[in-house]
C-alpha cells in the first residue's frame, strides 16, 4: 500500500483493527463505571438549558472507531446523569471511514452522526479547516491541558500511550528493553537473533505514519535509530498480528505498539508477553472527538462532550481501555494515564502526536523513505 493512500485513507477491512484488533475482549477488560458525581460548581448557571434541549432529542449516534465494550463504561456512566438518552448508538467503524460516512451522509442532505470520535490526525485536520465541528466551549476546557481543544470544536478524547511490548518467555529480564536505545544495543549485540524478529507499525498506514513521523520530528529529523532499527523490523499494519506474534514467539519485541490493543488483553497473555513505556520516546497519540456542525442531536452531543472530560468521564475511557490526561484521573491498575506517563519517562522523553502533522508531501517523502529501510 502506498503511503500517500495509507495515510488519507486507512485499510478499509482493517483499520477498525489499528487501534483496537477488532477482537472480543477478554473477560475483565474493561471496567465498571464510576459512580455519578454532581455537576462542578464552575459549570455557567444556565446549562441547564442545553439539559432541557436534550430531552427533546433523546438519542445519540457516535460514529466512532472504538468497539462497544470500550464504549462501555463511559456509555453507562453517562446514562446515570442523562437517563432520558436511552437510545445510544456506537459504530467500530475505521478511523477514515468514521469521516468518510458522516461527509456521505451530509452531502446527501441527511445527516445521521451526532458525535464523532477517531484516531486519523489528517482527517481531523481536514475536518476542522473545513468548518464541519460544531464550535461548542466546554466548561470543563479550564481543567484540561492546552491539547484538550486544539481548533474550535476538535477536541481531545483521550492521549493514548504507545508502547514497548515483548516476549518474556524468550528474553532474559536482562534483555527486556526499557527503550529505543536499549532496544537498539540488544540487535547490534546478535544481528542474526533479531532479524525480522521485531515488529512496530507500518508508515504505510495513517495511524502508524503518525507515529513514527512524530518520532522523527520530535528528534531534529534524526535517522539514527530508524537506521539501526529498520533492517531488523517486520512492520505491520495492526496490533492484533503483533501481538498474535510475539505471544508466538515469530516476533520478540514490538516497538511504538498501541497500548489501548496490548493492554486490556494483558490478563489472556502476561505469561508470556511483557510491556512498559519506551523510557526514551513514548509517544501519546491524540484521538480526537468533536461534534459535527449538522447533528441532528446537538445538546446531547454537548452533554456528552462534557461528561467525557470531566473527571468522571476520564476515568470512564481509562475503565474502557484508553488512556486519560486530566490531572489527578486514575486508570485501573497496570494502565497509565497522562500524569504518569510523564512522571515516568520525563517531559522530554513523551512525543506528543497532534493533529496537524505538517506538509503532507514532507509526510510522503518520510514514509517512503521509512520503508525503503525495512529489512
């Protein structure tokens, strides 16, 4: 696949799989929801207006690139302040067919989506320009870092972590990369051992060209470790197959791997597959939310908007799998969060993917000169 189509438009039969392997969750997945807390006093006296206009509409259609047990917790704590939306409908679509379903649908005059949520920098950013987000303040934006709202309406759902995954089964403790540079000393120690034994996303899809190009950038358009990695690497287009892999033993490490796919499955194979944080560069990968200009269900998609970054609706996407950056939100153990993501690998060493990536035909040139390097 090119990377000039990889990136505007995800693998259609997979991208639904980029981010969350499309699988059924294991049993404990994912958590129950949080129990309801009362409307923060620094919410404007007259919300109860856009309360009272929700009433009225009474549903909620999400097109989103998540599957329901993410939605889950989130979906259920929101009921229990808004129990008059009982019909709430989500989609596992792929992160560009999220878009290219909702712009089909407004262009035929009917739209249908009342909220969306995907994980495609370059679609958001084409979405946003174009004027298609319903330019809505949150309240809660006085709480949440700078990257919560980027461009009117586009928001900030979660910052998901992107991780070091192995097999620690076949590598001694000793061996187990706590980072690139680690990773980096271990292949160069036994070239032979680790050829086509590691694995990380393609740039040849938008998810994984957002990475590794954020990488790049982050380290002055730097090669080095892209050099001495590359030769070594089977790329991949999802995390299912590198975790389906390095559970096998066909792979031994997986670099820049997504921790809301590796993570909540980590009760069917922590006996065999570790993780942790790339102690030099992890990256927080952005998805993004907002509602579009013509919802049919506007004020619901306000309501919601605002229970996902209250204090309650993040720790409600860190029960479903995904990682929070509200300050003070806590993940179910095991799971990190924005807070201690940067506690535990420094300011410096967190690679913050953002939505607007720069010239696209700088993006092509780094793609194919990223797969130009693989082994």
């Amino acid at each position: 696949m090119t990377a000039g189509v990889g990136r505007r438009h995800f693998l259609t039969g997979m991208a639904a799989g980029a981010l969350l392997a499309g699988c059924a969750p294991p049993s404990d997945s994912v958590n129950e929801a949080v129990p309801p807390l009362p409307r923060p006093p620094y919410y404007p006296a007259d919300y109860d207006r856009i309360v009272d206009a929700s009433k009225a509409e009474r549903r909620l259609v999400i097109y989103s690139n998540m599957d329901a047990f993410n939605w889950r917790p989130v979906i259920d704590g929101f009921r229990t302040h808004y129990p008059w939306v009982e019909d709430i409908l989500t989609t596992n679509l792929g992160s560009s067919q999220v878009f290219q379903r909702h712009n089909a649908e407004d262009a035929a005059g009917r739209p249908q989506a009342s909220f969306l949520v995907s994980g495609s920098p370059q679609n958001w950013l084409d979405f946003a320009n174009a004027g298609q987000a319903l330019d809505y303040v949150s309240p809660e934006l006085g709480q949440l870092p700078g990257f919560a709202r980027t461009r009117p309406g586009l928001y900030t759902f979660s910052s998901d972590a992107i991780i070091m995954t192995y097999n620690k089964v076949l590598l001694r403790p000793e061996e187990r990369p706590r980072g690139l540079a680690d990773l980096i000393t271990l292949v160069r120690s036994n070239p032979d051992r680790f050829r086509h034994r590691i694995t990380t996303y393609s740039a040849g899809i938008s998810f994984g060209l957002a990475i590794q190009y954020s990488y790049f950038l982050a380290r002055n358009r730097n090669w080095s470790a892209f050099d001495a990695l590359l030769p070594y690497t089977r790329a991949e287009n999802s995390s299912g197959p590198m975790l389906d892999k390095i559970s096998s033993g066909e792979y031994l490490i997986g670099y820049f791997a997504s921790g809301p796919v590796i993570l909540p499955q980590m009760t069917q194979y922590n006996k065999v597959v570790g993780w942790n944080l790339i102690s030099d560069a992890t990256p927080l990968f952005l998805r993004g939310m907002a509602i579009p200009a013509k919802s049919p269900h506007p004020n619901t998609g306000k309501l919601m908007l605002d229970y996902i970054l209250s204090a309650e609706g993040q720790a409600n996407i860190a029960g479903g799998g995904f990682t929070p950056y509200r300050s003070g939100v806590h993940a179910p153990a095991g799971r990190p969060t924005y807070d201690s993501v940067v506690s535990d690998v420094g300011k410096d060493n967190v690679v913050l993917i953002g939505y607007d990536l720069g010239p696209e035909a700088e993006q092509d040139r780094f793609a194919k000169d990223w797969e130009a390097r693989l082994g």
